[in-house]
C-alpha cells in the first residue's frame, strides 16, 4: 500500500541516462547483480531494487537511501551483468544526484575537507614523518606536499570545480 | 631502461612507506627507473572524490595526468585506487574532446596547464608482467620463496571496469599468479578469491563495520586453505587487511604483503628497508 503512494518522477531516470548513465533501461531484474554483491551479503542493500527504483523515478527513496552507500565499488555486478548495464557507473551518478540533494554521509564530508586543505585523503603525522626517513624516504612524501605552489594549483582546481563550497554546505 | 612518473598516492606514503621504499628498490633492480614529480595529489579517490562530485573528481585527476604530459612521462602507480582514478580519467580524457574541453576549462581557472589527452597510466604489476617479464624477474631471486604459500588478492580496481582495463580476465585472472610464482612461491587457490576487501566506495569511511564483515568473510574463506601470507597489490586493500585482523581480534592472522615487499624479500633487500615494522598484523615469516 505504502508503495502506491510514490508519484514517479520521469526526469529521474532521464538526468541518469544524461549524467552518464546510459545503461540504465536495459535492466530487466534478473538479479545477476544482487547475487553478486559482497555488500549485500552483508547488509540490506540489494543493487537491484535500487536500479528499478532509478527506472521507475522513485526518486526520494533512492536519494535517500542509507544503502546506496553501501556499494564499495566493486563492478562485480557491472561485469556479470548480462544486459550490460553499467551498474557501478550508475551507482556514481545516483550518489552525485543524492550529494546534490543533500544527502551526504558525516564521514565523506570531514575527509572531502581534509582533502580541500591538503589535496591528500590522509594527513601526514610526525611519526611517520620518523619511520619515511628510516627507511631512506623523504620525510614529506615527494608529491604536492612538499611544494606550496604545486599545491596551491590542486586546492584551486577543487574550488572552480565546486568540491570545497559543496563540502562547506555538507559540513552545515 | 625505460621511464615513468612514479604516482605515490595517499595510503602508501602516509601509511605504509614500507610499500614505497620497497617499490623503489625493486623497479630500480629491475631497470625501470621512477621519477618523482611534485605535482602529483591524492587521484583523488574514486570512492569518495567521484561519488560525491564527479566534476572534482575528473578534474584533479586530470591535473595529475597533465603533471606526467608536463614530465613527459607515462604514469606507474602502485594502487588499485590511483588506478581506478587515474586509468579511468585517462580513458574518458584522452577519447573525449568535449569533455576535455570541459576539463581544461577548469584547469586554465585554476592556475593548470592544457590536457591533451596524451597521458596513459599503468599499474606497477601490469609492467612487471609485459615490460619485465617473469624470466628477468626470475633470475633476481636471491632467496626463494618456494616454502611460501601465498594468497593473492586482487583487489577491485586492478582489473575491473575490464572494458576500460584490458588486461586479463576479473574472473579468472593469472597476472599476479604468474607473478608470485615467479619468485618460486606457491599460489594458493581459495573460495571467492576475486571478492572485494570491503574497503572501498567509501564504505570503510562511512560504515567500518560493514566493510569490516567484509573482510572477515574472505578471511574465513582463507581459514579452509593453508597460506602463509596474503598478498596484494594496493596499499588500501593491504591496509583493510593489516588494520582489519587487529579490529577483528582474530586468532588466526595472516601477514599482508604487498607485491613490491614480496619481491624486496625476494631480491634479497634489507629487510629493515621493507617496513613491515610499521604493519599492524605481524609478518612473521
């Protein structure tokens, strides 16, 4: 009953097709994805429903959903896929989608600041630091980190592209 | 002796030098020289950076590639992730003049230079097995491993989307077999030995315990074989299975080896030089 009431929205599925997720309509539920989850053996998330929700522009429930957040990225679906859908690249485009609508996990938003400062996923801590030059390493990795101006170019590129205020308004 | 820019990453340099000064001894051993270029960043990681933004994403990517176009250099990284980022901006760059253009947009805002679209990016094992070889890689032996029984563990991003990859079969795969045994150790075949560490998408960011399960899944798998050592080619893997046995508390631990330290070992390298001290599961062998 509760199903009943969701009012698909047609331009879901079409914005997919359009951001890059041109695979999406050949899904035809045969479940080769859901089966092959190593995800989904573990928690509720089940790709399939997720897909068929995205063709049916259910929206809401997709962009909300705790469980698209589940997929580690795997393409083991993607690659079994007998239809060929390409359902990694659609889980990205919907997760891009959900970000937009403001759905965005507390940890992905303290790392994506971590990494507009930085332009690392980690920080680099003193103890490592020690252990680099024990074994014959420059003590700062020889990357932007030990070049201001290199790395001034990289946080530039993540504010014209919009990661760093996306990642402020996250962080709200 | 051919050439690469050396794309160090995250996890590697700031986890697990051990991977990298490993890295460094082999290839140059092996007579692939790497040079450091100190305009590489995170990827950026394609778990995080693409799934919340992938314009981010595609354009940092696209910046490192242009710092290897500004070297001249193809790219060797030694990570599934680097992989994955790098490979695929590369794949959809270097085919798509409107999208570069998009891109390049961005970039010449930010202080970068024009890609164009040159750039290719390899994975560290990928050379070993076409441009090295396994006979070259054979006659650096100085310790056999031939008492070890290994196993391997691919990793995600390695082989897969093998529409943009191209290398081998996700499925049933021999590269790293062909590389392991090279050094006179034995691969050991176990249950769903091509499965995700768990580590990935975001998910050990975002739920620890989720990829966690994971993890213990393909370590209870391991428990119905006999290995001495689980193998990898990606600091992120190797670290969800390093940190990962400690969180789980398991009896039974395996050390985690990346490729590079397995033939640093091999090779016959300072074994203090391969960093296993900074490893949480011990490497007792």
């Amino acid at each position: 009953m509760g199903e009943a009431t969701y009012k698909p929205d047609n331009k879901f599925p079409r914005e997919i097709i359009e951001r890059g997720g041109t695979t999406l309509l050949r899904c035809f539920q045969c479940g080769t994805c859901t089966g092959s989850c190593p995800s989904g053996r573990q928690t509720a998330f089940r790709i399939r429903k997720l897909i068929r929700w995205a063709q049916l522009g259910i929206a809401d429930k997709v962009l909300a959903s705790e469980d698209l957040w589940m997929c580690t990225t795997c393409y083991t679906c993607q690659e079994r896929c007998p239809r060929g859908v390409e359902v990694t690249d659609i889980v990205m485009v919907m997760r891009n989608m959900a970000v937009e609508a403001g759905h965005m996990q507390a940890q992905h938003i303290r790392i994506g600041a971590s990494l507009a400062k930085t332009a690392h996923l980690l920080p680099l801590k003193e103890p490592m630091m020690k252990a680099r030059k024990g074994l014959g390493l420059s003590e700062v990795p020889p990357t932007v980190l030990s070049n201001k101006k290199n790395l001034d170019i990289v946080l530039n590129i993540m504010k014209e592209a919009g990661f760093v205020k996306l990642v402020q308004k996250g962080g709200k | 002796m051919s050439k690469y820019a050396f794309f160090l990453g995250c996890v590697m340099p700031m986890r697990y030098p051990g991977i990298e000064s490993s890295t460094r001894m082999i290839m140059k051993a092996l007579g692939i020289e790497l040079v450091d270029v100190d305009e590489f960043s995170c990827c950026p990681a394609p778990g995080i950076t693409r799934s919340l933004h992938s314009d981010t994403w595609l354009s940092v990517a696209a910046h490192n590639l242009v710092a290897a176009q500004e070297a001249k250099l193809d790219i060797v990284v030694v990570c599934n992730g680097c992989y994955g980022s790098l490979d695929e901006a590369a794949h959809m760059l270097n085919h798509d003049e409107a999208k570069r253009a998009e891109v390049n947009k961005i970039l010449k805002r930010a202080g970068s230079k024009e890609y164009k679209g040159k750039t290719k990016v390899h994975h560290f094992a990928e050379l070993l097995h076409k441009e090295v070889g396994t006979d070259a890689i054979t006659k650096k032996v100085k310790h056999t491993l031939e008492n070890l029984k290994i196993a391997i563990h691919y990793g995600c991003h390695f082989l897969k989307p093998s529409a943009v990859r191209n290398l081998d079969n996700p499925e049933t795969p021999h590269i790293l077999e062909d590389l392991v045994e090279a050094t006179g150790a034995k691969s050991v075949d176990y249950r769903q030995k091509q499965m995700c560490c768990g580590a990935g998408g975001g998910v050990r960011a975002n739920t620890p315990d989720v990829a966690l399960k994971m993890t213990e899944e393909k370590l209870n798998y391991l428990d119905e074989v006999e290995i001495d050592l689980i193998l990898d080619v990606c600091p992120f893997c190797h670290l969800q299975y390093d940190r990962g046995q400690k969180d789980l508390g398991r009896d039974k631990q395996y050390p985690v080896l990346h490729l590079s330290q397995l033939y640093g070992m091999a090779f016959g390298m300072d074994r203090k030089l391969l960093g296993f001290e900074l490893h949480d599961t011990p490497v007792d062998i």
